[in-house]
C-alpha cells in the first residue's frame, strides 16, 4: 500500500480556524474525509469561562477528553470529577456525560473520538 501524500495528512495551527460555538470554539482538525481514511475524529475545543455542553452521549464511539488548559468539571452517568492541564478522561460508547468549565479562564480541551463519524445525541430535556 502507498503511503498518502503527506500534505494531505498534516494539520497546522489547529485552533487557529474554530468555529464558534453556544460554549466557545471548536476546530475539526480530523473527521469523517477529511483526512483522506480518517478513522478517528479530533477537534481542539475550547470552553469559555462558566460555559459547558449539554448532557449528551455518542452511540456509535467512545470520546477521550485531554485538558491541555485550565480546569473542567466532567460527569460521566451520576459521577463527577474535576479535571485540570494534562488529565485525562475515557467516556465509553454510550454512557451520558457533560464537560463544564469550573474556571474563571478559557479551558482548552482536545476531543478525540474512536469513530471518523461521531455521533452527538443530547440527553438533556427542556
């Protein structure tokens, strides 16, 4: 097998092209295509001071959240923890969960999922 072109694979600056979000930003820096194969989706997401997500979870991959600044508080079904710069946190296929931004400063977070084509279904109700 040919290795792909390496242009094609590499992503510089991620972060540097996010799109705003309710919570902060995120940029897509591997999804579904995009590198060509992608088998994994990774994002650098960033949460704004008090802001978070909603509860959700995704049926079809499990998630790895990296804190690379600040502190977050994460549930994970009924549990909750806290987490700071280089924790990190597995969230198994299926399982509800939610990230906060416990801090009075941006959290910087890189999201990565087992699935090219992550599945986001929220659990909150209005």
């Amino acid at each position: 097998m040919d290795a792909p072109g390496i242009d094609a694979q590499v992503r510089r600056d991620v972060g540097a092209y996010a799109a705003s979000t309710d919570f902060g930003s995120v940029q897509w820096a591997v999804r579904e295509g995009d590198p060509p194969g992608a088998e994994q989706t990774i994002g650098l997401a960033v949460f704004d001071a008090g802001s978070g997500n909603v509860e959700h979870i995704h049926p079809n991959c499990e998630e790895v959240v990296y804190v690379l600044e600040g502190e977050v508080e994460h549930t994970l079904g009924r549990q909750r923890t806290t987490l700071r710069r280089g924790d990190l946190i597995v969230v198994p296929r299926g399982i509800a969960h939610r990230l906060q931004n416990a801090g009075d400063t941006p959290a910087r977070c890189y999201i990565v999922f087992s699935s090219p084509d992550r599945q986001f279904v929220p659990t909150d109700t209005p």
